[in-house]
C-alpha cells in the first residue's frame, strides 16, 4: 500500500518482452542497431511531425542534456519555483550547461502564468551584470499534479518566443498529462511552440530508458556529441529503444497512464474537501493533520509529507500498477477521517 512515488512502479510486462527480444548478439551498438535507427520515425508518428529523438537513463539526463543544448554557461532559464529541475535534480542543469543558472519564479498550483514571468521579469534589469534568459522551462504535470492545456502552453511559449527564448518541456509525467487533456500530444508540445520534451517512460511502467526529443532540428545538432561527452549514451542502445518503441507504437503510454489517473481520482473522490490542488494526472494532495497522517500511516499506507505545499500538506501518487485493492482501501480510510 506504498503511494510514495511512481519510481517505485514495476516495469510492464511489455517492456520485459521487448527488451528480451532485443537480446542477443547484434552487429552494431550504440545506436547502429535496428531498433535505435527506428526511433525518430516512431516518434515522427506519434507526434506528427519531425522528431530527432535520443535515448538517455533518466529524466534528469533528458532535462539537462535538453537545456544545455540551448542554454549558454552565462545563461539562464525561467521555471516555477517548485520545479523538478530546481527542487530534485542536484543541479544537474548548472552542471550540464557548464554553469547555467535557474531563474524561479512563484505561482500557484505549480502552473506559470504570463503575468507571473512578467512580473518576476520586470524585477530585472536584463544588463550585462545579470544572467541572460536563454530558455523557459515547463513541467507537465506540473509538481503539483496539475497540467497546462493546449492554450496555457502555447501562451507560455509565446511569451518565450517573443524574447528570444527556447521553450523545453519536463514531461516526466506527460503521458498523464495527455490522458487528462484528451488531446493529441501535438497540440501540448510543438504545435504550441514547444521546442523539445523529457518524455517519461520509467515513472509509467519503463524501466532504464527516457526520451528527449527535440522538435527544432537546430537545437538537436550538438545532442549527440553532448550525450556521449556526459556519459549518456548506452552503448547497448537497442535495449533503452526497445523500452521506449514498446511504450509509444502500441499505445502503452497512454494506457498505463489513464489507469494511474483513474486511481488518483478515486482517491480525490474520498476527500473533496481536502484537496489542496485540483487532480489531473495521477498526483493527490491532502491537508492532513500530524495525528491524521500517523492514523493513515500506522494502517500501513506510504506517503511523503509535502513541505512545499505547507505544514499540513501529504502527496499521493498512484502507479501504474498500483493494486485496486489498495486504492479502494486508502480512499476507505481517508473518508473515515471525515
């Protein structure tokens, strides 16, 4: 009954049988094999148009390698306060950049606004003694489990574009983002005026592999050279593309993601009341007391006390795999709480 994370997840069967049937001895590595030369076509399909996509061990990796190859080391990139770039990644973005900064900005429900960056904007002076902004910096979901639409993204990526700025999109989480939209992920990525995306995989039933993808072909151009320069790139790659073309060509992504959203808003169906964001991906947080948190735990359910939201505040996250059973029994007992 452990709701702390959806790294915690198993890995699909799906995922295993792909990654069994790219066993054996192959004639070329890194990414001369046959399943690596078959990504960016895959990824063309999904997403419908050109993509450049590179495979890489984390999303951490894809986040980071994604903002170095279009952020200078005297550069800067916008992102919400609570960003995972910021809050949980070590400083890899400054590491990978060469010293790139990250440049907060507050707003609620881990969502940015125009009005949020043009108001933490009009606090520079933009001159020679300050970082420039090179790229803006989208989490989808965001860290709040909340998700920006279509019109949100491509507002956003206006406002970057208007100065200059490449848009990149942490989307660790964005098969549940597009489960909640209903809509295709075009309409959230490049047609909105996204650059490039982390697309998640682990988190949603993978099991060493994530994708980065790069929509503007210029920006792709130093990623290669990048991504083995950091030690990113396996040099037995047909495994993290066989992880990545079972989740996409038969429809895995977006499956396994519904199921998580489905069990997250069942939970959020227990404690309307409670909640302290709205539920659109598979993330649910709760105001719960000290005593309420202990009752919840003491049952044997696992959660994270959530800091960031306040003194009261717990995080739910419901897997891919998370058992009904266990789903019913936590929304039982946080009713039961009143």
């Amino acid at each position: 009954m452990d709701f702390l994370s959806d790294n915690a997840a198993g890995v699909h069967p799906a995922i295993l049988k792909a990654v069994a049937d790219a066993s054996g001895a192959q004639p070329r590595g890194y990414d001369g094999d046959q399943w690596s030369e078959r990504l960016d076509a895959a990824f063309s399909d999904l997403f419908g148009t050109a993509v450049k996509a590179f495979a890489v061990p984390s999303g951490t990796a894809a986040n980071a390698l994604g903002l170095a190859a279009c952020v200078p080391p005297y550069g800067g990139v916008w992102c919400h306060s609570e960003a995972h770039v910021d809050v949980d990644e070590a400083g890899a973005v400054g590491f990978y950049t060469a010293g790139a900064s990250l440049m907060l900005v507050p707003s609620p429900a881990g969502k940015l606004t125009v009005d949020a960056l043009d108001a933490a904007a009009a606090r520079r002076r933009g001159d020679v003694h300050q970082v420039q902004a090179a790229a803006l910096s989208l989490t989808q979901a965001t860290e709040c489990g909340t998700v920006y639409a279509p019109a949100e993204v491509a507002a956003l990526a206006g406002w970057a574009k208007a100065r200059g700025l490449a848009v990149q999109m942490d989307g660790a989480r964005f098969a549940n983002a597009v489960a909640h939209l209903g809509c295709s992920p075009a309409d959230v990525t490049w047609r909105a005026g996204v650059d490039m995306l982390s697309f998640g995989c682990i988190k949603n039933g993978g099991m060493a592999a994530e994708a980065l993808l790069v929509f503007d072909a210029k920006l792709a151009e130093t990623i290669p050279v990048r991504r083995k320069r950091a030690g990113l790139m396996p040099s037995k790659g047909r495994f993290a593309a066989a992880q990545l073309l079972a989740m996409i060509e038969g429809g895995l992504w977006l499956e396994s993601a519904r199921g998580a959203n489905a069990g997250a808003q069942a939970l959020a169906a227990a404690a309307p009341k409670r909640l302290l964001y709205p539920v659109e991906a598979n993330e649910v947080f709760l105001r719960l007391t000290p005593a309420e948190r202990e009752t919840l735990r003491a049952q044997g359910f696992g959660f994270y006390d959530w800091e960031l939201a306040g003194p009261d505040a717990a995080r739910f996250v419901v897997r891919w795999d998370q058992d009904k059973a266990a789903i019913d029994a936590l929304a039982a007992a946080i009713a039961r709480l009143g």
